[in-house]
C-alpha cells in the first residue's frame, strides 16, 4: 500500500517540485513523509527527509523508528555530505526518532552509488548509508522496486558485525552504561580510577568513550595514553612526564616547557598543571593510561620501569595534592599495580589510592541490543532463543559476539540465502563447531594473557572446563587461586561454578587434552575411578536439583516437578557405570525417569500435555538443553526408528559430544554418560546462578 505525505511535510513539498517528484518511489514502496525541511552544517545545505516505514517493510527489515533520507543538489558526494548527515542525527527532530545506523541519500552525482560505498569501506565506524542517484529515481518505469532493490543490496554490501578494532566514535558503542557511570563519577569527583578485563573485552573503546563524555564539558581536559605505545614506554620517568605534560599543554603556553631533569622533572609537571589552570579554562584534568602493564614492574617489556614506575607515580601523587582536581584512570589486562602493596624492595604509591572496576562480558540485553541493532543494518533477525544461545556460548564478549553473528552472515551469503535473513537458534547449533573454529585465534587471544599473568588459575580454569566443578571449589575455598577467573567475569561466582564462554570452556578443555597427551579433547574419569564418579555426580545433582527447585519457588518460577519433587530419585543408586550400549541405555533411561518423565507427569496432571518443550524451554533453558540431551541419547539407546526432528538432534549432540577419535574407541558410551551428567550439573549451576537472590 502506497505511503502518504503528512500535513507537517506538504507545505515544503508544495514548494519544492524537484524533491516531491525525488519523494514518488519511496511513497510508492510503502514509506510516509513525517516531516521535511532544509538543513546547513558546516556551510554545506541539504534537504532532510523523516520516513516512517509501513507494516510490512517495518516487518521485513526490522525498522523501529523512522528513517533519514537527505537530499543533495550537489553534482559531486563529498565527505562534508556525510558530516552534514551525521549533524541531523544529533539535533531535533531526528535526535532520539529515527533509526541510528542507517540513512538514505539522494545524490545529483551519478557516481553517488561507488562513491558512498568505497566511503563506507574506508571509514568502517559510520552509519550505513543507502545511496540514490537522483536521475535513477526520476527516469521512467521507477517504481517501488528501485527502493527496495536499492536497500536489499546495501543490506550485504557491508558485514557491520565484523569489525576488530577499538571504536572511536559513538555509532556502534554498545552498553557499559553503568560502568561508564561509575567512572564518570570518579573523574568528575577528581578521584582515582582503575578498569582491567581480558583482551577483546572492549577496554579501549570505553576509554575513548570516556574522554568523549567527560570533554562534553569545556573546562575538563582529558588525555589518552597507550603504555604500550614506544612513545610513552621507551622514555624513562622523568621523559615520560615531560610527554605527558606536552600533550596536556597542547601549545597554549606561551613559554617553553621546563628542562624535565631526573632532580627537577616533579616539580616542572606539577608547574606546567598551575601554568594551564592560570592560562586557559581549564578546571579538571584527567589523564587516562591504557595497557598499563608495559609500564608497571614484573610486566613491563623495558626494563628501566622495573624501579623508575617509583619516581614517575611519585611525581603525580605529588601533583594531585597540590592540585585536587586532577585524577588518573589506568586500564589493562593486569591488575597488579593496583592490587600489590609492594614490588620488590618498593612500595607500590598506587596501592589502595584507585577504585578499580572489571570489565566483563556485556549484560544480556546489551548483548542482545548490539546483535539486534546491528543485525538490522546488515539483513539480520535473530529470535529470542538464537539471543539466548549467542549469550549462553559467548557471555557477551563484545568481539566474540559480533565476530559470531559475521559468521552467521557469510555462510548464509555464501548460500545464496535471501536477505533480510532469519536467524533461529537451530541455525545457530548447527554452525557451531565451524564457526567457533574460526574464533579460535581470538578465543586464544582473550585467554593466553590470563594464562601468562595467572597460571595457577588457568590451571583451575582447565578443571572447570573438562567438568571437575569439584576440584574447582576445592582450588577456590583454598585462597586466592580463581579470584580473578571470578572478577574478569570467565567464571560465573563460587557456589554454582560454570565457564561463563562455553566458546572458551571448549577451547581451554581442548588445548588441556593436547597438554596432557589424550587422544581426544575430553577428560574422562579412570576406569577404577568411574563408579564412585558416577555416584558422587548423581548425588550432587540430587542435591542440586533440589535446591533450584527451592530456588525456583522462591523466585516465583514455574515449578518443574511439582510437589512430589522427583520421585523416582532412589533408583539413581542403581544406575550402572556405562560400559556398552546396554550399560549406557540402563543409566539414561534411569534420569529419563527420574528427570524428564516426572516433568512430563506433572504437566499432564495440569492439563499441559507439552510442559516440557514449552513450559520448561522458555523458563530453564539451559536445564532444558542438558535434559533434551538425555532424553535424544535415551530414545536412540531404546527406539529402532527415531523421528526426523530426534534425528537431527541425535547427529548435532553427537558431533559436539564426540571427536572423531573418540567416536571410534569403546570409550564412547562411557564419554557420553559423562558428557549427559556434565552438561546436566553445570545446566543446574547455571539455572541457580540466574535464579538466585
């Protein structure tokens, strides 16, 4: 149904023929004109238009706010097009109304088309901008089609999703908010701040998003350092403060900089901060210093810093007490100048003077709004539960997540699938061993500094993630062997231990089993060892069940096996280790019983004959995953034939349970009794630990 123009937008249209006749294709694919007028930004005029998509366009490519369309009379595209563009997004009424990465642009240039698209290559931090030559949209036989073509082939013109280097700008800065707020309120304080988190996490662009927001106000300086950077970390400490106050100085002093000698270099940093309070409106002052660790001893790649980090941390406690209103924030992987009360022979000046935040994973609707809003740019919608499965297997690690969904994105080009694309969890599942294979450099990347920083606690990581949770609580309870596996957010809290990436988890249990010499990734219990395993595992999930359901009911969550509990619980003493096919068929059909049946009688004594694939899906699905599991395994032990949907299920459990080497050895029932209980005790960790007060 064709679009209409609003009574707000006719009067401009009334007089402005060119542009209304520009308007015809885009009313007849189905937008309204909401509002229209001319706009100047840096001496640069274009016309601007808001369009509100119809229903069925709104639908198919995920539109939620009005749209931007600019008009320019220019015969050429010039950047300056772009900056004018971008000035209407951040002024009314456009500001907080119309979609945020995506804009259309009429263009009198022909080669607006090549040149929109080799600027959007450049310059990977903007808005997609869906490009219109004006005499394309005037020529005879345009139609709706010349719109929607035009916005299909943009949608795969650019994969937004893959993009690994540090934002500087605010078009895909996702989240952090109450990070961010924290920090914020530490500098506008003038009080000391720290932010650590492993590799990838999103540090850097948090610290450019910082700066950014702390300069909205005119009198408060701001400065980013890279400690990695030669500049800073070749200098000794007295030149690094000279660096320092020269960036700071930024040459509004009328004088030269002072000599910055070993004896003098204090005292002329602590002279040029009163030189720029006394000369300039500066009133605050914020240095901010990433990757902190090339600086800092026992780390640092320049061994001068081994005792120098003394003098040059000396020298700013010196100048933020004589001058109050000026703060540091330092960043990095390694916590340890602010957690170490001393190095060496020295004491550590930091020690017990900055607040320090970790910067974990981003919070599931984070996540979820990051793929979601990027996915829209791109042709990508993913379902509730494809979000939740993202989240599960990636914690919301910001590169991970987006580097996943540029995945996702290829292999469906590749097919030739249509666009905009639909993305259901099954999809996801189904990729996931080959895409994870292609995270592997980076998932490396994100746990080696923590192997090189903490090895004992990536020895306790390694527990965790071949599935000894006991272990790991007895590692934890013992001192301080997990606390930074806990505080990067790697794993989920003490009482109910899990590996927040399973991404990771799969990786760490991989390399594991390479170190140690088994022929396949998975570590399983010894021979002699596997009845009291067997026993001690079903124990605890007992336990654990019980408690969720505790849990659950406190929470006001749907019950799983109403009042009776689970009443088949004593026969999982009799549940025999798996040795064969029967063995293994014996022990499943004993947790079908206990677990999946029991669910599947309450729901029936309600009148829900399908409590299980509805009620329980939606409310515990990580429990779900790991029941789902059993009851596939169970009904391929006891069934000749299975369904179609039990089949394919049967196959994607078997290639993620079992490599190939292990497919192949007599070890294979025994690795996937242990798998089933593995994957159920963490699914129960995981319920808890989302549950929970």
């Amino acid at each position: 149904m064709p679009g209409e123009v609003h009574d707000s937008a006719r009067p401009f249209l009334s007089s402005h023929r060119r542009e209304a006749d520009l308007l015809r294709p885009f009313l007849e694919a189905g937008f309204d004109v909401s509002w229209a007028n001319t706009r100047t930004y840096e001496r640069t005029t274009i016309t601007v238009f808001l369009l509100r998509a119809s229903p069925d366009l709104a639908e198919s490519y995920g539109f939620e706010y009005e749209l931007v369309l600019a008009y320019s009379r220019f015969d050429a595209v010039e950047p300056r097009t772009i900056r004018a563009i971008e000035h209407v997004f951040t002024t009314d009424p456009a500001k907080g109304r119309v979609e945020p990465l995506l804009c259309f642009l009429i263009s009198e240039a022909t080669n607006a088309d090549a040149w929109v698209s080799s600027y959007l290559l450049e310059n990977k931090e903007s808005r997609i901008v869906v490009p219109f030559t004006a005499a394309t949209l005037l020529a005879k036989g345009t139609n709706a089609w010349t719109v929607r073509n035009q916005l299909q082939k943009h949608f795969l013109l650019l994969d937004r999703y893959k993009y690994t280097l540090p934002l500087r700008e605010d078009t895909y800065f996702f989240g952090r908010g109450h990070e961010l707020g924290q920090i914020l309120d530490f500098c506008r304080r003038s009080e000391n701040a720290a932010v650590f988190g492993l590799r990838k996490t999103g540090k850097t662009s948090f610290l450019w998003k910082l700066q950014r927001l702390l300069e909205k106000d005119s009198k408060h300086r701001v400065e980013v350092f890279d400690g990695q950077s030669p500049s800073l970390r070749k200098r000794h400490w007295n030149q690094a403060l000279e660096y320092i106050a020269k960036r700071l100085a930024r040459d509004q002093l009328d004088a030269p900089l002072p000599g910055f000698t070993e004896l003098d270099a204090a005292d002329d940093f602590l002279s040029v901060m009163r030189r720029l309070v006394q000369v300039t409106n500066v009133e605050r002052m914020t240095i901010i210093i990433d990757e902190i660790e090339w600086i800092t001893p026992k780390t640092a790649a320049d061994k001068h810093w081994e005792t120098e980090f003394l003098e040059f941390w000396q020298a700013i406690r010196t100048t933020q007490s004589t001058f109050p209103r000026f703060n540091i924030v330092i960043a990095g992987v390694n916590p340890a100048i602010a957690e170490e009360s001393r190095f060496g022979d020295f004491q550590n000046p930091l020690f017990g003077i900055v607040t320090t935040i970790f910067l974990r994973g981003l919070s599931e609707p984070e996540s979820n709004e990051l793929v979601q809003k990027i996915g829209k740019i791109v042709g990508m919608r993913y379902d509730p539960a494809a979000l939740a499965s993202l989240f599960e297997q990636y914690a919301g690690h910001p590169l991970l997540t987006r580097l996943a969904c540029s995945h996702v994105a290829q292999i469906a080009q590749v097919a030739g699938e249509p666009f905009p694309l639909k993305v259901a969890k099954g999809r996801l599942e189904k990729q996931r061993t080959l895409r994870d294979d292609e995270l592997v450099f980076y998932v490396r990347h994100v746990v080696d500094e923590l192997e090189r920083f903490y090895p004992e606690e990536y020895r306790s990581l390694e527990t965790l993630s071949v599935g000894d949770i006991q272990a790991f609580q007895l590692a934890a309870s013992q001192g301080q062997s997990c606390t930074h596996l806990f505080r990067y957010g790697v794993v989920s809290a003490p009482d109910y231990p899990y590996v927040t990436y399973s991404v990771l988890a799969d990786y760490v249990a991989s390399e594991n089993a390479r170190r140690e010499g088994r022929p396949w990734r998975m570590r399983l219990a010894a021979l002699e060892d596997r009845p009291t395993f067997l026993a001690v595992r079903l124990r605890e999930i007992a336990e654990d069940m019980r408690e969720l359901e505790r849990v659950a009911k406190t929470a006001n969550h749907p019950p799983l096996f109403g009042p009776n509990s689970f009443p088949e619980a004593d026969r999982l003493r009799d549940a025999p280790v798996a040795k064969d096919a029967q063995t293994l068929g014996a022990t499943l059909s004993i947790l079908n019983r206990c677990f999946i049946e029991s669910i599947d009688r309450f729901g029936n004594s309600i009148l829900e004959n399908k409590y299980f694939f509805t009620k329980i899906k939606a409310s515990y699905p990580s429990l779900f995953g790991a029941l789902h599991r059993i009851r596939v395994y169970r009904n391929n032990e006891h069934h000749l034939e299975l369904t179609p949907g039990v089949e394919a299920s049967l196959r994607e459990y078997l290639q993620r349970d079992l490599d190939d080497a292990l497919a192949a050895s007599d070890q294979k029932y025994w690795a996937l009794l242990q798998r089933c209980l593995d994957e159920l005790i963490r699914a129960i960790q995981l319920e808890l630990a989302r549950l929970a007060p």
